[in-house]
C-alpha cells in the first residue's frame, strides 16, 4: 500500500465516494470489452459503418467527450436511455462475490456512496454480484449527472448537492487517475486503485492523486484499523 500524505487524515472523513467498474471489483473481470463490443455494435447500426469505422468513433468520443455517450448525444442526437439500455446488457458472471470487500467497506464509519459514469442499473446488478448493496447508501449514476460525465466537474457538484455531502469530510476512490482532479479542487480527498491500462493513468503522478490503492480491501481495512 502506498500513500501520499496530501488531502484531510483519512480518520476524519465522514463520507466514502467509490467509483463502480475496475474499482469494486478487479480489472481482470474485463468487463469492459463487452461494453466496447456493444457500443461498437450500437454505432455500427446507428450511424451505417463497419466495426472498425465504429470502434474509432467510440474511441474518439470517449477521449474528447468523456464518455462515448456524449459525442454520439451532441454529433448525432442518440437518445441517451435507448443506448444505455443496450450497452450495459452484458455478462456479469466474472465479477465475483467479494466478501472482504464487503466487510472492509461495512467497518468504514459513515455514509458510502457509489459514483459511476454508467447507469444505475448496470451499478445495481455489480454490486449484487459482489454482495455490496446493503452497504452502499445511493447511486450516483449518468442520468443523475445529467448525462455529464466524469470528469465533467458539474457532475460532482451534483453528487455533493444531491446528497448534502461536506466535500472537506469526503473521500472518492476511483481507478481513472484523471477523474479525481474535479474531486480534489472542490476539497475532497482522492484515492487512485491503480490500473495497468494507459487511459487510466492519465493524471496518476498529479498532486490530486493524495493516495494511491493496490488493492482496495486491504487499504480500506488498514484504514480502519488507523481511526
């Protein structure tokens, strides 16, 4: 476990913020690839061109907008639900119950929150793979950010306001290094789990990365045990 000793001592965060996909569960579930394979699907029909062609739009779109979502919404008005819906109908059964995972994020004093760029739904099934619903008080997902994704900065002042959360006392986890520097400049502590994958660590070596994850159970437990 390596750590900085930017942000609040994590002894007095209050609220925990974690980020759904390659954060709760590990990467290697590869989840992901499905979603790419149905978005590429999805713009293949949409806009009439080959995979290829469609694999380069989605990858364009999700380097300059954020999300693949949002360029297809602002370049050619895709109703943001109908895509949505078919992207995340995907196979769960590689993200595993994660009973450690689970008590290490129910010992953690305070509220929990998830904060996903997908939709409540496709959060709602993860974490009743892994077992965590009980413990997590709210979604915080695309539509409740009007469709503005993270790292939009709107977005998180969404979540804060939402909720009523005191960033100063809050602390979000996330495995895109990038989408922590809208958390740290409105106050709130960062953590990065951190992910092998080039577009994720975009950001990783910047100061509003306070904390950097190996694995998350074990960091959140260690947590505990120093409050």
């Amino acid at each position: 476990m390596t750590e900085s000793n930017r942000g609040r001592p994590l002894g007095q965060i209050e609220t925990w913020i974690f980020d759904l996909d390659n954060t709760l569960y590990p990467l290697s579930c590869n989840l992901y690839a499905q979603v790419e394979e149905r978005m590429a699907a999805f713009i293949m029909a949409e806009l009439a061109v080959d995979r290829d062609t469609a694999h380069g739009i989605r990858r364009q779109f999700f380097t300059r907008h954020g999300t693949t979502l949002r360029g297809l919404m602002i370049d050619h008005g895709v109703a943001p639900d109908r895509f949505l819906d078919y992207v995340h109908e995907i196979d769960l059964s590689a993200v595993p119950a994660d009973p450690a995972l689970v008590r290490a994020i129910n010992a953690l004093p305070g509220r929990k929150l998830v904060f996903t760029n997908a939709t409540a739904r496709h959060a709602e099934r993860v974490m009743a793979r892994i077992g965590l619903t009980a413990e997590i008080e709210a979604i915080h997902d695309i539509v409740a950010c009007d469709y503005l994704p993270k790292p939009n900065q709107s977005a998180y002042a969404a979540l804060l306001s939402r909720y009523r959360i005191a960033p100063e006392r809050a602390l979000f986890i996330e495995d895109m290094a990038r989408n922590l520097e809208p958390a740290a400049a409105l106050g709130m502590t960062t953590a990065w789990v951190r992910n092998p994958l080039e577009w994720a660590q975009i950001g990783a070596d910047q100061p509003y990365v306070h904390h950097i994850v190996e694995e998350l159970a074990p960091w959140l437990d260690a947590v505990a045990i120093r409050r």
